[in-house]
C-alpha cells in the first residue's frame, strides 16, 4: 500500500519528506510539478506545502466493480456462483412470518420486531428513509435505547405479532438552523426532535456497498490508524472498535447480519439465541418459535455470503471530480475518510487481496454536541461511514440531512476544521467538492 493513498491524517509534511516520497512515488513528474508550482506561489514564511495525492481509480471495489446497480450480484460471479448465492438473497429479500406456518425455512418472526424483511430496511440493499411524522410510517428508521432497559433490552420494537404488543411508537418533528457560507449562500439544516419517555438514539439503515471487501480488511491495518489519546497533536484521536454499524459496535460482517436478524425482525440464530420481549414472556414466545435457533448457521452464513458479492458501482471520472478530490484533501476530510485499503486473504477471489477505496478507516471519532446521542459514555463519537457508492439523501445516522452540503456542516468536534474550510471555499469550489462525492 503507497502512502499516497493513505493519508492517515492532515499534515503539514516538512518539505525534506514531500520531496523525498515525490522522488520515490510512480507519479514523480506530475506530483513533483505540483509541488513547484505551489512553492512558488509561497512566501517562505508561509507554512510547508501540504502534497496532493492523485485521483483514485474508477474501480474502487476492486474485483467486485462494475457498472451494476448496488442491489445486484456482481457480474464477476459465475452463473453456478450466483445460483448458490439465491438463498440468502431469498432470506434477505423476502417477507419472514409468523410461526408456525406451511414456510418453514422462513418463519419465526418476532414476537416483537420493526421490519418483516432485511430489504424492508434496506430497498435494493440501499439506506432507508425517515418518517416525516410516526414511527408507523417507515422501517428505515430504528431506535437504540441510549440506555439498555431491563424491559425493552437495547433497541424500541414498534411492531408485534397478535397478542403481544409492541414497545412503542415515536413521533418526530423538526427544527430548523441555518449556516451562512463564504459567498453568502446561506444552508438551513434541520434537527429531528422525537417525543418519547426515554432517551432514543435514532439509526437510520445504511447503504449495504462493499460489505464483504470492509469485512475482509485485516484488523490489524485498521487498528494502525488508531490514536486514541491523539499522540501526535493532529486534533483526530480514532479510536479502535468493530467496523460494521454507526457506532462500530459489530466486529464481523456475520456479526452485524446475525445482530440484524434478531434485532430488528425478531429471529434467533446461534449467536443471538433470544428473540426481544421473551424474556418475560417465555412460554408464550415458544408457541410462536420458528425452531432453535430460527434461522440456521448455513441459512446465517448464505446471507453473509450473498451480501458480501454485491456489485459495487463505479466511479465516475473527469476534470470535475478531480478538482473535487483536491478540495476533499484540502479540507482534511482523508484525515477520518482514509481513501485506500487492501483486503487480506479470503475464500473467495472477489474479496480477496483486492485494493479498494471505501473512503473510511473505520474508526470511531468525536463529530461534536450535534450529531450526539442523548446519553452515554459514546454519545458523541460515530465511526466514520464510507463514501463509495453514496447515492441519494438522506444522510448521516439519523437522516437528517436532506444534501450532501448538509450532511458536511453537520460535523463537528474533530471534523470542525474541516467544516471551516469548506465554508471558506468558493460557490465553484464546493460544488466541485459536491460533484465528487456525488461521482463516488
């Protein structure tokens, strides 16, 4: 892996190391021009010059590119291949049931649970969509307990299986801010307000791109990046955790997908054995079991699998985008949005030892008061969510931000000088920015 890709954080690089990695990288003659020409245009008083890395490739899934939608199994796989993988996309696409039923292998929702389906949440293996008004209206959106409730566990279920009765419900309303740019252009961000008894933590169902190639990153290169006591006084202390989930909670793909099941639809598998709301309803749960657990290890590892081949779509390319890329770079955000990674040794030759640019290095960082949650010693730190394949808003963990400008002044605490920096640029320059990520 070449440093150039790698900008574990926003530094000011003497210019002794700038010219030393400008001779070793493939890319001397237009790197070294570069740094002539902005060295020219400073005074020595100045502070050093910061090196611009190139434009990542197109393929940033590696292996798993192409031009197919998200939603798809990559085109790579053979037909046998993508045949083996209909069964978990059966499991995560279609309805699961209440037990017991005539569809064995698909039963055992609930008691309690928010979604009859993985794609309920997650449209064509997309992120999901806010209410506007009740928690009835949508499965996009989820609740974790900002603290675990002996009674309602560690997350609110709104929906229930006849005779029993469903958590709760949340209604939501808005509030409205504005941020005044450089140029005058003024952004009004909207802050969600939810009426309930107890401190939630909204969690809105992420984009599923890439999850394989992010599971099959070796645990020691993310833990490299780490620096948690910020040791060398850049202002960015990541922070080890898992890598799958808003706060990092989940250390493997299988892990999250299996925390999913029991979570938000109600079935047990062998890691999560215990469905919500049994604990004090024992004996009425098992009239409605699906089996023990409901959803097999095979049943488990064949949506793992399926999820892990999705197509991740490429990126787009111009002059446009690579004017972005140099503002994303010159606004620090590959401080936290780390563009390159190599996976490591895997079973499958799509995941395998494959360079990607999921723009994340999965770590967990301070993003200030705004985007906190109610309570809790993590209230205020998220892991920083990969840019690939953005697509449309809404955006960050709760999906209040309707734009992707939206979404970036929403940042705080280690990002703030990153925001700054892009509230300074020019109306050209952000939307050049924009475009970028927009082409990611």
């Amino acid at each position: 892996m070449h440093w150039w890709h790698r900008p574990r954080r926003w530094k000011i690089w003497p210019a002794h190391l700038i010219w030393t990695a400008a001779v070793r990288s493939p890319f001397r003659p237009a790197l070294l021009a570069l740094l002539l020409l902005q060295g020219a245009c400073q005074s020595p008083e100045n502070a050093p010059t910061i090196a611009i890395a190139p434009l990542p490739p197109d393929r940033v899934g590696g292996a798993l590119s192409s031009d197919a939608p998200a939603n798809q199994l990559s085109p790579a796989l053979s037909p046998r291949e993508r045949l083996e993988h209909s069964l978990g996309a059966s499991f995560f696409n279609k309805p699961w049931v209440s037990a017991p039923s005539n569809t064995h292998d698909r039963d055992g929702l609930g008691p309690l649970f928010n979604a009859h389906s993985c794609s309920a949440c997650h449209p064509r293996a997309g992120r999901g969509m806010p209410f506007e008004n009740s928690s009835t209206e949508s499965s996009g959106l989820l609740f974790r307990l900002s603290e675990p409730d002996p009674v309602f566990g560690a997350q609110l279920q709104t929906r229930a299986l006849p005779g029993f009765r469903a958590e709760g419900q949340v209604s939501l309303q808005y509030s409205e801010q504005t941020v005044s740019l450089n140029d005058g252009d003024i952004i009004r961000l909207r802050r969600p307000h939810y009426q309930a008894r107890q401190g939630l933590s909204p969690r809105l169902a992420p984009r599923l791109v890439g999850m394989g190639l992010i599971d099959a990153i070796p645990q020691s290169a993310i833990a490299a990046g780490a620096d948690p006591d910020d040791r060398d006084g850049d202002g960015i202390s990541g922070r080890v955790a898992g890598r799958f989930g808003w706060k990092a909670e989940q250390e493997s793909l299988k892990d999250q997908v299996a925390k999913a099941f029991v979570e938000d639809l109600g079935i047990s598998t062998s890691l999560f054995p215990h469905s919500p709301g049994c604990e004090q309803n024992p004996l009425r749960c098992a009239a409605v079991s699906g089996g023990t657990p409901e959803l097999s290890d095979s049943g488990l590892q064949a949506v793992v699998d399926y999820l892990s081949h999705l197509s991740v779509p490429r990126a787009r390319q111009s002059k446009t985008h690579s004017e972005g890329w140099r503002l994303f770079q010159r606004a620090g955000c590959t401080a936290c949005h780390q563009a390159q990674w190599q996976t490591g040794k895997h079973s499958s030759p799509l995941l395998a030892e494959q360079t990607i640019y999921p723009f994340s290095d999965f770590l967990l960082h301070d993003l200030g008061p705004a985007l906190a949650d109610p309570s809790g010693s993590l209230a205020k730190e998220w892991r920083t969510s990969p840019l690939w394949a953005l697509g449309d808003g809404p955006y960050l963990h709760d999906g209040r931000a309707r734009t992707l400008l939206e979404a970036i002044f929403w940042h705080g605490g280690e990002a703030s000088h990153s925001v700054s920096r892009v509230q300074q640029f020019s109306g050209s320059e952000r939307a050049a920015l924009l475009e970028f990520l927009r082409a990611l």
